[in-house]
C-alpha cells in the first residue's frame, strides 16, 4: 500500500517547512533509515528518514519549495521500481517554474531577487560583455564568486524499534558558528523565537510573583546522592520532581489559554528551556506526575544532550504544559521569563547564593534561590500564584519528599 510523506508539525509555533534537498528522486528504491529529503523548520534542519521500504512514486513537492505542516511531500510505494504517477496541477507549474530557474530567464532572476537568500547558494551566470568604449557597470555579479560544491548527505541513523511511523525526523547537528559579525539575516530559529516571544508580550497580560527559597537542606540532601545513585542529580531535576508533585494540586497552574477559554491538562508536561547556537527551544519531558526523580534525571539528560546536539525528535518541542528556564549556572539572581503560550506559566530560577537570613531570631548564613513565575493573568490571579509559590518553596525546603517514590 502506498504510503505519503507528510510536513509534520515539529513545534507549537511550526506552520511551514522547505524542502532544502531531496537525496532520492522518483523511482529510487528507499530502505529503512536512508535519508530522503533535507527540510528547514522554524526551529532546526532536518533530515527525512524512511522507516519502510520501498519506491519513491512521487514527489510532490520540489526543492526550495513550501509545504504547509500536514501537505504530502511525496508517494513511498510498493516493489523494486516504480514509474513516477501523473504529477497534479501545482507539480506541473512547479517543474515550469524549475525550467526557467535553470534557463535563468528574466522573471526568476527578479523573482529570485525578492525572495530571502537560499539555504544553499548557486552559481550565478556572468553579465554579458560591455560594449567597446563604454564605461563598466558596477552589478552584483561583476565580483567573481565561486561554486560551492553540495554537502554530502549525513549517514543513515539506525531505524527505530518497533511499529514506526512511515518516517521519522532527526536535526541536522549544529554548525559551529562563524568568526566575525553575525550576517545580516535572521535563522528561521531566530525568526521563530521573535515571532513567539513578540505575539506573548503582545497578547499575554504577564505578571509576577518572585519567592526566595532556602535550598540548604536541598545542597546537602543532593550531595549525599552523589555516587550512591548512577545519575548525575542536579538542581535542576530537583525542581522538576517538586514542579510535578505541586502541579497537580494547582489546576489553573497546569492550564493552557485556547480560543478564549481556559483548557486544563491531566498530564504534567515541563518544557525545559535549552540555548542553543541561535536561539532557545524548549523540549518537553512527558508525564513528570509519573516519574521518579531518578527518571527525571534520566530524561532530561537525555533531552538535553539530543536539543543541543541537534538530535530531537519530532514530538519532543510540543504538547508543553508549564516550562522552566533555570540560570543558575551563572551570576544570575533573578530574571523574568516570557510565557510560551499557550502556556499559563513559566518559572524562572536564580542562582544559588549564600545570604544572610535571620533564623529564631539569630542572624545566619543560608544558600538560597529566587524563583520568579510569570503567569497568566487570563488564566491566574496573583492570590493562586500566590499559594503556588508557597507550597514550591515548602517543597524545597523539605527535600526529603523528592525522593520517595509515590507520595
């Protein structure tokens, strides 16, 4: 049976891909885990797997054009080879379109002049000569310039256990990122974070609650885990495992804004907000209800080390229901994060840093952490983000909970 390749939808904000490249072409037989095609998002380059077998029939969608998330990109079909099908109306003006790209006709080149630089340059032909006698003219293409020669396709990743998808999408790894000034465009990474964060400050009515936490016994408790359990426990997982056990008892908290009604989630899902070469993203770990902090270390690590590698996979940048932006691995005490919508809340953390504090009445030395929530004033009043704060600290404070495995 015949199976489409689909634009999938690879973030909350992704509306459109392009395909960059395509490494097979119609009636070239396709084994699980060759790459097909390359596609930019608005978050990474990626590569198109094949996770069955079979011939390429169709393909709809060209190189270096747009696809809407959910358009077919091309046909995988059945046997050793396969006759490409009759290509419909848009396919037909696209090859046209592609015609005249390689004549270099008038209309391309102003067409071309319009649209933003290409991912991958092209030689561009040469002016004809000048006249004899007359005076040179100054055009883009009088400086020679060379040909770059086209990147070799990465090699195929291992195909996934069990019944897959008819593909699967994996990040190109990311560039190391030139000397010099920054060019002068913005990566679709770049474009999609000024997109999202402008539309939130813009639509969102932020407010916040800012709380100091004694993580003392938190420090001691974590350092006691050190070498007695094989994960590398951090602060961070510390926060997601008290994140878990008080979401659940907060319902506005764990919400989400949706066509002007409040939607509440079962599941506690955390976006864990990662920089990477151009931007942030945010990869969500799933059910955190459910997961022991043991666990939690495991699949951040995970997460973590697959978002700044360039390795994500498909569902891991969506479906978030609370994030967390924590920046205590530098001299930061306290910052205000921007709301991901359609998200009620985001938490951003401090460093922790000895303090004075004032215990039974006797000035002492603690290491604390300030934690600053941007809510949703739609979706939340300062009284329940109030409450929230309160129990989060509590929580914090009396580590030993962290660590049970139901509670």
């Amino acid at each position: 049976m015949p199976v489409e390749i689909t634009m999938p939808k690879l973030s909350d904000t992704m509306e459109e891909g392009t395909i960059l490249r395509w490494y097979k072409h119609e009636g070239d037989r396709v084994e699980p885990g060759e790459v097909l095609a390359e596609v930019e998002t608005d978050k990474a380059d990626m590569e198109l797997e094949a996770d069955k077998s079979g011939v390429v029939s169709e393909i709809r969608v060209k190189a270096g054009q747009a696809a809407p998330v959910g358009a077919v990109l091309a046909i995988l079909g059945e046997g050793e080879t396969a006759q490409p099908s009759a290509k419909p109306p848009a396919a037909k003006t696209a090859a046209k379109a592609e015609k005249k790209t390689e004549e270099g006709t008038e209309e391309d080149t102003e067409e071309k002049a319009e649209a933003p630089a290409a991912p991958r340059p092209r030689s561009v032909p040469p002016p004809p000569p000048p006249k004899p006698g007359a005076a040179p003219m100054a055009t883009p293409t009088a400086r020679p310039s060379a040909t770059r020669p086209a990147a070799a396709p990465l090699p195929p990743a291992p195909p996934a256990a069990g019944p897959p998808p008819a593909t699967k999408w994996t990040p190109r790894p990311g560039k190391t990122p030139p000397a010099g000034p920054p060019p002068a465009g913005l990566s679709k990474l770049r474009q999609a974070v000024a997109k999202q964060m402008t539309a939130s400050k813009r639509e969102v009515p932020h407010f916040y609650v800012t709380s100091e936490v004694d993580m003392s016994e938190a420090a001691r408790m974590r350092a006691a885990l050190t070498g007695v359990v094989a994960e590398h426990i951090t602060f961070t997982h510390l926060l997601i495992r008290a994140l878990a056990l008080t979401l659940p008892r907060h319902a506005r908290m764990n919400a989400s804004w949706l066509d002007e009604a409040i939607v509440y989630h079962d599941d506690v899902n955390i976006g864990i907000a990662v920089a990477v070469e151009d931007g942030l993203i945010a990869p969500v770990l799933r059910r955190c209800q459910d997961l022991s902090l043991r666990e939690i270390a495991r699949g951040t690590a995970d997460l973590i080390e697959k978002a700044q590698a360039g390795r994500f996979g498909g569902d891991a940048l969506t479906g978030g229901t609370f994030t967390i932006s924590n920046m205590g691995m530098l001299d930061i005490e306290e910052f205000s994060a921007v709301i991901i919508p359609p998200q009620a809340a985001i938490l951003a953390v401090g460093a922790i840093k000895e303090r004075a504090v004032v215990r039974n009445g006797q000035l002492a030395i603690a290491k604390t952490m300030r934690l600053t929530l941007s809510a949703d004033h739609r979706v939340l009043n300062g009284i329940e983000a109030g409450r929230f704060m309160e129990e989060l600290k509590h929580v914090l404070e009396n580590p030993v909970v962290l660590v049970l495995e139901h509670t």
